[in-house]
C-alpha cells in the first residue's frame, strides 16, 4: 500500500455518505470472513525487528492487528529481535560492536547487554503494550520460563575451519507443550531471541532463524518477517521491481547472483528452511504499513513478498 493509496481511501471516505461508509466496511468484513475461517486455530509465526522496533506508533498499531489476528481465532507467535537497542547499549557502556560474517560476536559483556536488552526490556515492553490494550500476552524467556533451546554456532571461514562467535547459537530445539498450551488459552506468546543450551547458559541468537526454527517445529502456517524493508526487490532503487511472490528456487538463484544479499541472505535462508520443514507461507512485509499484517492475512491483495515451496 502506496502513501497515495492511503490518502485515496481518506478521500473516499470524505466524499461518501454516512451509509455508502458504512457498506463498504461491511464489504471489507466480508472479503476478511473467508480468511478468518482459514486461518481458525492456526499457528502464525511472526518474527519483529529493524527499525519498525523503534516506531512507537507503529509498534502500538501492529499489536492492536496481532490482538485482532488472536480475537478472531489465529494463534500468533511473536519473536523479537532488538539490533539498534543493543547498538545503543552497547553504545553506552562504551563496547564497541564487532560483526563476523553478519553476526555480532558475543563476549560476556556482550551477553549481559543483549540478553538484558532483550528478555528484560523489549519483551517487557511488548508484554505491558498488549495487555494495556486489553490482550492477554506472556513473555517466555530465560526470566520467567524458557521456551527456546539451543547450542553455541560455529560458521566456517572459508578455508572450511569453524569460527568462534564467543555465545553465538542456535535453536535446536523448543518447549512446545508451553508454547502451544499458551495460545490453546488465548494468550499470545512474545519471545526474544535468546535461547539456554544444555547446562542452562545463554546463547544469543539471530531473531530471523529463531523465528524460522520455531515455525518448522510447530509446523506453522504461516512464518512471517516484519521490519522496516517492504520485501525483495530485484533492484532494490527501482520501487517497482519489488516481487509479490517467489518460489524457493527462485530464491537460491538470487542469492547465487548476488540479487538477494546483505542481512537479507540470513533471513531469505531461514524462510527457505522453513519452508523445506513444512511451513506453507513466509511473507516479508514492512511494519511500518498500517495494518500490514491484516492486509497480508485477511485481504485478497497481500503486500510485500510471498515466498513458496
């Protein structure tokens, strides 16, 4: 959805009667009634992160859609990330960031800012803004009960030898029966990307995989990755060559070619995962769209890009 297309239907709606306005919001409920029953008692993934974190107003709009998606019958899942925030905390406590292949090394003082950044204040947060609209939302994490489990990762270089991330991991595995038993009740699920390996020591993880990890286990419907990007583009200057709809083959070749690459490599590879596991749909939509996540689900015109099997 386009600014012009925003202020078109603001125009509508100054120009039509009372009863016109009216009518055509009937017509929208309707065009939802279809995918509301599709979507009954489904499992949606949703994995929230980029600079969509650090809108407000756009934060407190996407959870009012997300308390809609769980009113009406789906089962969301919320996994967050929080780069800028860590960023700035670091920032703070005078830590300079160090990247390796794409992911933040994690020392021990890193750990305690990213973690606490995460579990302690993102997912806090977001808990407290759902339930003060008048949700039911729980936080899972290292702080109250853990979901997420996990082992240390190790990338190779490029002569083929692991590299020491420092507490860099993985999902390997997750708390189902909680998680699942949460959204049976009603409540929504928020987890940040932090998971306990075997003797209960945090590891940080890459918010995209986590996501991805969590939706092949529970064999979601839908996986879907809210940032401030609004999808794939084959040119990402040209506006219009964003792609509505690829299919994971399609997906490989531009990774090949150099098409899809940056931090959305990690994240196109975790839906291709995903997919690969079961889930029928990934979808990258931009936060920052008004309602994104109710036009992807519960229209017949989607935004931002689609990816299949």
């Amino acid at each position: 959805m386009t600014a012009g297309q925003i202020s078109g239907d603001a125009l509508i709606e100054q120009t039509e009667t009372p009863m016109q306005t009216a009518i055509r919001k009937a017509d929208v409920l309707l065009e939802a009634l279809g995918w509301i029953r599709q979507f009954r008692d489904r499992h949606v993934v949703i994995k929230l992160g980029g600079s969509a974190l650090e809108e407000t107003a756009a934060i407190r709009q996407f959870l009012t859609d997300v308390i809609f998606m769980e009113t009406v019958g789906a089962r969301p899942i919320l996994i967050h990330g929080g780069g800028k925030a860590i960023n700035a905390a670091m920032s703070t406590a005078g830590i300079t960031p160090r990247w390796v292949q794409g992911r933040r090394y994690t020392d021990e003082q890193t750990l305690e800012i990213v973690t606490k950044t995460l579990a302690g204040e993102i997912c806090g947060s977001l808990v407290e803004e759902i339930e003060r609209q008048g949700g039911d939302a729980v936080g899972f994490s290292y702080l109250t009960v853990n979901v997420l489990k996990g082992k240390q990762l190790f990338l190779p270089n490029p002569g083929g030898e692991p590299i020491d991330l420092g507490r860099v991991g993985e999902v390997t595995d997750i708390d189902r029966d909680v998680l699942l038993t949460a959204c049976r009740g009603g409540r929504i699920p928020v987890l940040p990307s932090v998971a306990l390996d075997e003797q209960g020591d945090r590891l940080n993880v890459n918010a995209d995989t986590a996501a991805a990890a969590v939706a092949r286990l529970i064999q979601a419907d839908k996986l879907m990755f809210l940032s401030d990007v609004p999808g794939i583009f084959l040119d990402r200057k040209d506006p219009s060559t964003l792609q509505s709809h690829l299919t994971a083959a399609r997906c490989r070749e531009l990774i090949a070619d150099g098409t899809i690459d940056a931090g959305m490599v990690p994240k196109v590879e975790a839906a291709l995962e995903a997919l690969a596991a079961g889930v029928k749909k990934v979808h990258i939509i931009d936060a920052r769209i008004p309602h994104s996540v109710l036009l992807e689900i519960y229209s017949n015109r989607g935004i931002g890009t689609e990816i299949v099997p």
